[in-house]
C-alpha cells in the first residue's frame, strides 16, 4: 500500500510539475550583439500553415508560451519550460500529451531613451503593420514535428535558423504616390528616427493641370501597407472565390475587385471633385497606429501629422493648404481619430466623418457604463443575471 502511494505521489507530481523544456541556442549565424525581445513558442496540433499564422482570439487559435529575452549574448540558451506564461492554455504542465508541430519565433525590441527620461524597450514597427509574425529581423525556425510528453523529462532544441526579410516599399503609380518624412516632434520624443507617412491619390487630370490646387480628404485608421480600395484594371475572371467566415460568403474577394475597379472609374470620371485623398501611417512601437493625438506615453503624434506631415503632403502634391481645405473621415479606430483630430485641432480641420468610432467616452464602454454598472459581465435585476453581449459577427 505504501508503495502503489509513493508510486501515485511521484506520477501525480510529474505531471503538475512538468519537466518537459525547449532549449534555444543564440543564434549566432545572425551576428553577435546582444538581443532583447519576447521569446516566443508557438505550438500548432495541424501543419495547414506555419505555427505563427495560426494564433489568433478565435476559437481555432493554437498555442504559444512566451518569455522576455534581456541581453541575451553569444553562447546562452534560453529555456521555455512550465515556469512560461501561455495562450490560451497558461502554463506548459496543463497542455495535452500528443504530437505537435513547433515553432519557436524572437519578437526583437529596442532601447528608446525618451525625452520623459523613460528608458524602454518595445518593438518598433519596420513596415508590417505591428504584426510580429511578420516583422523583419525577427528571428524563427522552420516548424518541426515533436512528441510532447508531459509526464517525461524531454529537453527539446530547437534552433532559430530563418530572419524574416524586409518589406518593399510600394511602388509609385500614375494615380498613387508615396510620402514618408522623419518627424522632428517624434524624433525629439523617443530618442531615435522616427517617421510618419501617407499614401496619397491624385485626381484626375493633376499632371495635365500644373497650376491647380486641391483641397485634401484624409482618411484615418489602421495601418495601411498602400491606398486600398483602387483598382485600375477589371476584375480577375480567373479569380478563384474565397470564403470569408467573418460574413459567411463565397465570393468576397471578386467582390472586393469589382468594387474597386468602379470606384476608379467613379475617381476619373467627369462628375467627381478633384481632391487628394490621403491615407495616414503612424506607426507606433505599442500599436499599428497612434490614435492620432499627443499623449505622455506615445509622443505628439498629433502635432506631427497636423503640422509636420499634413502641410508637406500639400507642398509636395499642390494642396491648397488651409484648414478649410480639408476634411476627414474613417470608421471604427479611424473613426475616433477623426473626431479627436477635429475637437484638438478644430482651426486646422474643416469638418469630419465619423463611422460607429470607438468609444467617445466611458458611458457606453461598447455596452457598459463604467460610471453606473456594478457589473460589467452582467445586466442585474431583482432576481436573476443577463449575460452582457461582449462580441458580434
């Protein structure tokens, strides 16, 4: 009796107490500095694509743990073990034995000294949009297939032996045309270059109209990799139907072209105003954009679109130039910003289109009054608890 105990104590604390840990070298075949960043371990059940396309906040999401890597030099390695936090499963020990496909992927940050006296180090946008997955100079592996035992005391290695490229920059066209500038507001803020741009649409007929002037329509929002929604050319007949589980239908990408390729020709036809429409990048070393305001913890980015960014897209592209030359429009982020934009900077700005903005203030927190609700999970009434909406197709 004894024994069958001892047995069940030694089986039960192997299992709360996972020994299972994956081993990863410096990758020194990328140089030798010293690297900081997020060590990330993505483990995926299927190989449909690679680990670090598959995690999401969706009910298919695979897994990831994740470590923080400080001056991590030649010769180190670094362990992920049950002491890493995890997506959605928290700690190593609760994962399923099985066999999985892993990968394991360095998010590099950098210092910024700012001129708050912080001293920070967070992963600065290089083109992507703040997706890590995606974001050149971070280092991963080509996924392998491993065993993963949880009652064992396996030691995997797993070597980080790919960078991911750079990202080419858009290419000019007859219609679109590309602006970036370093801010000298934001440079002054967070120590170190940093820049701001716009994708720019021209009117019809600006490069046969030299002396003509045109007021600007900016449209704020995430991060755009270039101006979407034009399309010179017809739609695709090749083109083979999506499905898109977001609005459950087939088909939405051919609907995408051909939306795109009529509103060229609305943009060139004899009836539309000529205006520059312009899309915002802001990138910030938090998010895929800054929310366009100043802020103590993100910098003026404010300042710097109205009064650095705004007037040398004028100057470059024959804008009029005055405040009551332009107007702005977004949704949802970019719908926020516009209004934020409008009330900071109202001599600068002549009017603004807001589509279902985030929240403008606290009373309708998506569906919660902080100020009021006891709850924010729940509706209470005098006998019973309603679930509160928290997401909607």
């Amino acid at each position: 009796m004894k024994l069958l105990l001892t047995s069940y104590l030694l089986l039960l604390t192997s299992v709360l107490f996972s020994q299972t840990k994956f081993l990863i070298p410096y990758p020194s075949q990328f140089g030798n500095k010293p690297l900081d960043g997020r060590l990330l371990l993505l483990i995926s059940t299927n190989n449909k694509a690679e680990p670090r396309f598959q995690i999401s906040d969706g009910p298919q999401t695979q897994q990831v743990f994740g470590i923080n890597v400080d001056n991590w030099k030649p010769g180190e390695v670094k362990t992920i073990d049950a002491k890493a936090f995890g997506y959605p499963v928290e700690n190593m020990k609760q994962l399923k034995n099985g066999t999985y496909y892993v990968q394991v992927l360095l998010h590099k940050y950098e210092t910024f000294k700012r001129k708050d006296g912080h001293t920070v180090k967070l992963p600065m946008d290089r083109g992507e949009g703040q997706h890590w997955n995606l974001a050149p100079g971070n280092l991963y592996n080509k996924p392998v297939q491993l065993r993963f035992n949880n009652a064992g005391i396996d030691a995997h290695t797993i070597k980080l032996d790919s960078e991911i490229p750079p990202i080419k920059e858009p290419e000019d066209t007859k219609y679109i045309k590309h602006i970036k500038i370093q801010s000298k507001l934001l440079t002054e803020f967070w120590g170190r270059p940093m820049y701001i741009g716009a994708h720019v649409l021209l009117p019809e007929g600006w490069d046969t109209h030299p002396n003509v002037k045109y007021p600007l329509a900016i449209m704020h929002g995430h991060f755009p990799d270039d101006f979407g929604g034009f399309r010179t050319t017809p739609p695709d007949p090749d083109l083979k139907p999506d499905y898109i589980a977001r609005f459950n239908l087939t088909g939405y990408n051919k609907i995408v072209q051909q939306e795109e390729y009529d509103f060229y020709k609305l943009w060139t036809g004899p009836n539309f105003p000529r205006v520059l429409a312009i899309e915002i990048q802001h990138p910030t070393p938090y998010y895929d954009d800054s929310y366009a305001v100043n802020s103590a913890n993100n910098g003026p980015y404010g300042d710097a679109i109205t009064y650095e960014l705004i007037p040398e897209i004028e100057k470059r592209f024959r804008g009029i130039g005055a405040g009551w030359a332009r107007f702005m429009y977004g949704g949802s982020t970019g719908g926020w910003e516009v209004l934020a934009a409008q009330l900071f900077y109202p001599d600068e700005y002549n009017g603004c289109y807001s589509a279902c903005p985030d929240p403008i203030d606290f009373r309708a927190y998506m569906v919660v009054d902080i100020y009021k609700d006891k709850n924010a999970y729940y509706q209470e009434g005098p006998f019973r608890k309603t679930l509160r909406p928290g997401h909607r197709n």
